[in-house]
C-alpha cells in the first residue's frame, strides 16, 4: 500500500507542479505587457503548494512512513484524473498545440459524471467518516487541512457555475475548463482524506499551513472574478490561449 500511495503522490505531485511551472511560464511571458495577473499568481502559488504537500506524502511513503489507510490511495487516484487531463491541455497549449477542446451539448458521458462523482465521493465519505469514528483524529493537525478542504471545495464550486453560465452563452462545454472544474472538488476529498485517516506528519502539516493564505488569495481572487469586480487579463480562467477571442469568458452569463 506503501508504494501505491508513494508512486500515486508522485503522479499527482509532478501535474501540480507542472501546471504550477506553466502557468508561471505565462505569467513572465505575457506580464511584461498585460501587466500583473492576481489570478494566475495566485493559482501559481496554491498549485506549488499542492505539489510540494504530495512530494513529501511520496517521500514519506517511499521512506517507510506508516500509511494508516487504504483510503488514500482511493482519493488519491480520484484526484490525478482531472489534474492530468487539464496539465496535458496546457502542456500541448504550450507545445503550440490547441490546449482546450469544445464540447457541443450535453454529451452522455457528461450526464454521468456528476452522478458517478457524488457515488464515489459518498462512499469515501461513509469510509472516512468510519475511520474517524474508530481512530480518531489529532485536530492539532487537521485545522489547516480543514480550512483547505473548505476553500478547495468553494472553488470548485464557482468553477462549476462558471461552466453552467458557459454552457448557457454557448451551447456547449471547455474540455480544459470542466477539468479545472473538477480538479478543486478533487483536491479537497484527498486534503480531507489524508487528514482524516491520519496520513499529516509535522513537516506535512507546516506545508498546509503555509498553503492556507495561497488557497484564500486564490479563493478571492476567484470569487471577485466571478463577480466581475477584478479585472483581470487571465481571467478565462487559464482557459485556452492568453489573447482575446471571439469566445466569451466561462464567467460569461450572456454571448
């Protein structure tokens, strides 16, 4: 279970750091002339901030840290899908490639997801709940992870209206958005799990905490773009090419 949990926290550390190095690459490409971008700094630093918290899970793993439940590994795999599908986006926008891809309607597969989602998540929430139950938990240790699974799962949220909104003004959904869409939700059940079954250490649990202004930076840089109160020359989110196109923000409520 070990190596599960260390090569799975591998996976997920490199897509988060890769995304974060991307997304900075943009940043200093485009910043000299669209100036600075709240928004993509902001997801800069929480996304290396996930990144570092799975590298030292892998380290710890690998290193013979005691992996007090198989549930990791189950939250684990649930948060690498929709990470790995928007970090090949953006790797292939950077290649010079399309980097998004539009989904017309509502596909069948589309219907399904947030119903298979919500099964898996319950499930794991009746099993760490279980675990918790049996265990316990150090709250010393949890409170950031609590405050993280808070902000991660508010995020998601409003990019999951933004993709409703999106959908509305065009008849159709962003591939790479709907995976933005769902990484956050993601993110939050493997913060909540890990924290939950005992799996944060000390050095783990000073990486949360630093991680808790760079969630909350990104949460309201999120929220005040949602509300059209920051202008901001990232703001599609992260969606697609950094320059005007005839397609509206996914924060668009009209076309």
């Amino acid at each position: 279970m070990s190596l599960a949990v260390g090569w799975l926290s591998v996976g997920a550390a490199l897509a988060y750091l890769a995304l974060a190095g991307l997304v900075g690459m943009e940043l200093v490409r485009f910043g000299s002339r669209r100036g600075f971008s709240q928004f993509g700094t902001a997801f800069v630093l929480m996304a290396g901030a996930i990144g570092v918290h799975h590298v030292l899970e892998g380290v710890n793993a690998f290193g013979g840290g005691a992996v007090t439940s198989s549930l990791i590994v189950d939250a684990l795999v649930i948060g690498l899908l929709p990470a790995a599908v928007f970090v090949a986006l953006r790797a292939e926008l950077a290649l010079g490639g399309r980097g998004d891809r539009f989904l017309a309607g509502t596909p069948w597969w589309l219907r399904a997801v947030p119903w298979v989602g919500t099964f898996a998540g319950g499930v794991l929430a009746a099993a760490v709940a279980d675990h918790v139950a049996r265990h316990g938990v150090a709250l010393w240790k949890t409170w950031p992870s609590i405050v993280l699974t808070i902000a991660y799962a508010a995020a998601g949220l409003l990019f999951v209206r933004a993709q409703t909104a999106r959908r509305e003004a065009t008849g159709g959904f962003s591939v790479s958005g709907l995976a933005l869409a769902a990484m956050f939700p993601t993110c939050a059940v493997m913060q909540a799990t890990t924290a939950a079954t005992g799996g944060v250490d000390v050095t783990l649990f000073l990486v949360d905490v630093a991680t808790v202004p760079a969630s909350a930076w990104f949460l309201l840089s999120t929220l005040r773009l949602h509300r059209s109160v920051l202008r901001d020359w990232n703001r599609r989110p992260l969606v697609g090419r950094p320059r005007p196109t005839k397609r509206p923000s996914p924060w668009a409520t009209r076309a």
